[in-house]
C-alpha cells in the first residue's frame, strides 16, 4: 500500500487538485444555498399564512350599483364553474358555500374579558386548506367545531376594541387555547358549540369551517335556503400568467390584487431557485469530470508502474483504494466547507428575515448538509466505479 501511495504522490498535479477543490466548492456552495434558501423562504410564506396552498387566488364577481339597488344575484351560476373549470390555467377549482343560518360568537376569560360578537361562516373542500388534519375535524356528538379565523379580526380587537375598553391584549396563543362559545339560532331554537381556533389567516377575510359542518348546518338549521356561490378559489400553475388577469377582465371578476402578486411572487422565486439550483449542478458536474479526468490522467502516467504491480499479485481493488481514498477526502472536505459557507451566508439573510418577519420559525440548517452528504454518497460511488474500472482496463491490457 506505500509502494501506491508513493507513486500517487510522485505524479499528483497540484494546480489540478486546487481547481477542482475551488470549482466544486462554488457549485456545491451554490446547490446547498439554493436548497437552504429555498427551505428558510417557505418558512417566511408559512409564518406569513400557511392555510391555503400555493399560487390559489379568490375571484368573485364584481358588486355593482345596479346589483345593490335592485339586490339582484350576483353568485356564480352552473355555466360560469364549468367555463372556469375549462380555463387553461386553472389546475383546480373550490367552492365557498356560506352558511344560510344566523350565528353569534364570544368569549369570557376569568370574568375580565367579554367578547361577543354576530359572524358568519364559510367554507371550502378541506383539501385547499392546509391545516393539521387533526385539529380540522367536526366531531358533532361533542359539539366541538374547528374554525380558522382572519388575523385582521385579531388585530381589530388587540388594538381598536380592547385598546378602547382598557381590555388586555391577546396573542394567537392564547385564542388558540381558549374555547369560543358559538351559538347557531335556528327559529327560535339556539344550538350551542364550543370553537377551537385552528389558524389564523392574513389571506382570508372570512372565517372558515369544515366543509362537512357548514353541508350538515345548512341542512339542518337552514333546508329551505338555497344559497348561491358568491366566491371560488382557484390553484393556477402559473399565478403571472397574463391569461388569468385577462379572463377576470373580461368576465367582470375581481380578485385581492395583493394575494394574487404573493402568488406571482412566490411562483416567480420558484423559478429563481430552480435557475440557481441548475448552475450550481452544472458548475458541480463541471468540477465532477475535473476530478475524474486528473485522476485518470494520475492513473495514465502510472501505467506501467500498475501493470507490474499488478503482475505480481496487488488485486485491482488493492491499487485503486489510494486513489479512492483521495477523491472521498476531497468531497469530505468540499462538503465542511460549503455547509460552512452556507452557515456564514445563511445568517447574515436570516438577520434581515427576522427583521420583517418576527414571527417566522426558522428552519433547521440539517437539510443543506443533509443534501449535501447525499450529493457525497452519489459522487463518491461513481468515483469509485470509474477508478476501478480504469485499473481494471489496464490489467485486461496486459493480459
């Protein structure tokens, strides 16, 4: 194993070595910091609002003078669901059902905080709101009922209603623990719950139920009410394609301007990523055939050296470990060293993160190194394929 190991070092290329090092350190920099940001970015949009899924948008249609005098329908009716389910863009499409029955809500914390309130709820299939499955489940017999509520409500109390009375102020915490009495009047029945606040939302104004609660109410507190649809969502691939402002355009729709550029915005930062993510593979792999072609030059100017070790009785496995060895020691090395760069990098725009968004959970570091040592594994088994491989094609030459 010296006799290798001897050889190795007599014919290493430095210049060669240190290129490879530094060109695989800035790609695999770069694929790390894409994955990570990527990560730290999802946890901004999360910390944002994480009750519906990406690239959705709200459309309803436009409430006009006419409609209010003369209180005309104004909810979408069979033919606009299908010719929006027909759209190009549009990949899915839900329903807000609005409850037809009247509904009162409050609280009291230890005889300090009163809080009641006239509401309304609304709801939408459960698969375009990302709540923990658990906590979104109607459990009738306990009269128990899950809702999600609009963060603005919160924030009206905390500083309209409470500042005004001298109330203490309340985090979502505390709501989210607390028991919200909700009472459904029916004629002159009244049907009480208890609520528990699932998640609050700065994308939703309305506050929203399971779907298979407001289907059960509307027929039991409400059978001869026919409401209409008065709002859909819609998950689009692609939130800044023109098509989707044209469509509205041209059908009188409208839709919150802000959530649909968060849409574009998050669909546009995918795309950057990606972009990102695919230069820094191209700059790894770049660096990958540096690696392989110094080593298959090493292995070359060795050639007559091996072939005689090989004579007299090293086995082609034997000969390339050496070599093996110093390619894993390499990437050992380009990995510490980009997850370290990462660490330096990543703290400097988490700081700033933190600044706009107080509130944001910062994801762990572990999945830029955890990628990072699978990107290793891949590498270093193609590596030792290839050098065993070209030892091996040199015994069959000789022989």
């Amino acid at each position: 194993m010296s006799l290798i190991w001897k050889l190795l070092k007599k014919h290493i290329s430095v210049p060669q070595f240190v290129g490879f090092f530094i060109a695989n350190i800035i790609g695999m920099t770069i694929i790390l910091l894409a994955v990570q940001f990527y990560y730290d970015i999802k946890a901004v949009y999360k910390s944002e609002d994480s009750l519906m899924k990406d690239n959705y948008i709200i459309i309803n249609k436009k409430v006009g003078t006419i409609n209010s005098i003369t209180g005309s329908d104004n909810s979408f009716n069979e033919s606009d669901i299908d010719e929006l389910k027909s759209q190009p863009f549009v990949k899915k499409l839900g329903i807000f059902t609005p409850s037809a029955f009247k509904v009162t809500a409050g609280f009291d914390i230890d005889n300090s905080i009163n809080f009641s309130t006239d509401m309304f709820f609304e709801s939408v299939p459960n698969e375009f709101v990302d709540v923990d499955k658990d906590k979104w489940i109607f459990n009738n017999d306990a009269r128990e009922l899950p809702i999600v509520i609009p963060k603005s409500y919160l924030d009206l109390y905390n500083f309209g209603f409470a500042q005004s009375q001298n109330l203490p102020k309340l985090s979502e915490g505390v709501l989210e623990a607390i028991k919200i009495d909700i009472t459904i009047k029916s004629g002159l029945d009244k049907i009480s719950y208890k609520g528990n606040i699932a998640g609050f939302s700065n994308r939703l104004n309305t506050i929203l139920v399971p779907e298979d609660f407001m289907q059960f109410a509307n027929k039991e507190f409400a059978p001869e009410r026919n409401v209409g649809i008065s709002r859909v969502v819609l998950v689009v691939e692609n939130p800044a394609d023109d098509r989707i402002t044209s469509f509205l355009q041209d059908n009188n729709y409208e839709t919150d301007e802000e959530k649909l550029d968060a849409s574009k915005t998050n669909y546009l930062l995918r795309i950057i990523v990606s972009v990102v993510l695919i230069v820094g593979v191209i700059i790894s792999l770049l660096a990958f055939y540096i690696l392989m072609l110094s080593i298959y030059l090493l292995v070359e100017k060795n050639n007559s050296k091996l072939e005689n070790l090989l004579l007299i009785g090293y086995s082609s496995g034997k000969i390339a470990l050496p070599y093996q060895i110093l390619t894993i020691l390499l990437n050992v090395m380009v990995v510490i060293i980009a997850f370290l760069l990462i660490i330096i990098i990543r703290r400097q725009y988490l700081n700033l993160f933190e600044n706009f968004f107080p509130q944001m959970v910062t994801p762990s570091s572990y999945i830029a190194l955890f990628i990072g040592f699978i990107i290793l594994i891949f590498m270093s088994i193609i590596n030792f394929m290839a050098i065993r491989g070209k030892i091996r094609s040199i015994g069959c030459k000789k022989s």
